[in-house]
C-alpha cells in the first residue's frame, strides 16, 4: 500500500512539474507584454507632458523667456516681421502679410 502511494505521488509530481513551467512561462510573457506597453506608455507621457510644460500658456512662456532669456529677447510688432524665401540660391526677403479669412 505504502509503494503504491509513493508511485501515485511521484507520478502526480512528474505530470504537475510541466503544467506548472508552463503556466508559468505563459504568466511571464503576459508581465513581458506589460512592462513593454508602460515603457511605450510612460514615454509618450513625458513627451505629452513636456509638450504641456512649454506650450500651456503664454505666461508660462513669459515666465521661461524671464528665467533662461532673461532681456536677449525684444517685442515686435506683426508689422515689422518679415518673409525670407530661398529658391535656386537666392534669398528673397518680403513683408508679412495676413490676410482676414474675409478677404
């Protein structure tokens, strides 16, 4: 009776030991999978969010033009901006001029 019983336990473990490696392995690649979407996931925040950082608002830009600019950068008015167009080696230079939707 003993040998019968430690035969059935040494069989039950040679039968569970493949079931369980492969459980396993398939619980492993599902973590893999994970991991691998909120590395992807945790980038595309950072870039969302230092996109956020810089282009929030005008006075957050007011407040890095202070901090890093400090008096390097001056106003100008619409009109004095200018169009610079390169073609074939040339540089034409022309006003800037918007257009009401309007017009």
């Amino acid at each position: 009776m003993k040998k019968s019983i430690v035969l059935f336990l040494i069989f039950f473990l040679i039968i569970s030991t493949p079931l369980v490696k492969n459980s396993t392995k398939d619980i492993d690649y599902e973590i893999y999978l994970i991991e691998e979407n909120l590395l992807f996931l945790n980038k595309r925040f950072n870039d969302s969010k230092l996109e956020f950082d810089y282009l929030s608002s005008s006075e957050k830009l007011l407040e890095y033009q202070k901090l890093y600019f400090e008096n390097l950068l001056k106003k100008k008015s619409i009109k004095e901006m200018k169009i610079m167009n390169i073609s074939q080696g040339k540089i034409f230079i022309s006003d800037l001029s918007i257009l009401k939707k309007d017009e």
